[in-house]
C-alpha cells in the first residue's frame, strides 16, 4: 500500500529534488515526515486528494499528500 507525497519549494530538498516520493500507507503524516527527515513545523499546509488536512492525519493506500512549507519573511 502506497501513496505519494509531492512536496512544494524547499520542501523537495528532502526528497532528492524530485516532484514525487512514494511512501508507505497506514502511518501518521507526522511519523513519515519524520522517516523523511522532514522536520513538521516547517509544513504550513497539507493537502490529501486536494483536501486540506492535518499532520495527524493517516495516509491512505492512494493518497496523493501535497506540502506547502512556512513562508518566511521579514
């Protein structure tokens, strides 16, 4: 079971650079940021199915996770 995580902006660097990651379903959105060394409070915005969600939220076989980060400024 699968689903993929499809980071925005900086948010890529953690995977590889790469549009997409397949990871794997069943877990908290948390514990697979975590797995991707992701840190969570730097994710402003999760978007499951075009849906917002939060990182509690458990990952469905066929979930299509978008991650938009904080926004800094100053």
């Amino acid at each position: 079971m699968t689903a993929l995580i499809r980071p925005v902006g900086v948010l890529k660097t953690y995977i590889g650079g790469k549009d997409e990651a397949a990871v794997e379903a069943g877990r908290p959105l948390r514990q697979t940021l975590s797995e991707l060394g992701m840190p969570p409070e730097i994710v402003a915005l999760v978007l499951v199915n075009d849906e917002q969600q939060d990182k509690d939220y458990v990952i469905q076989d066929g979930d299509v996770v978008k991650l938009i980060a904080v926004i800094g400024g100053g």
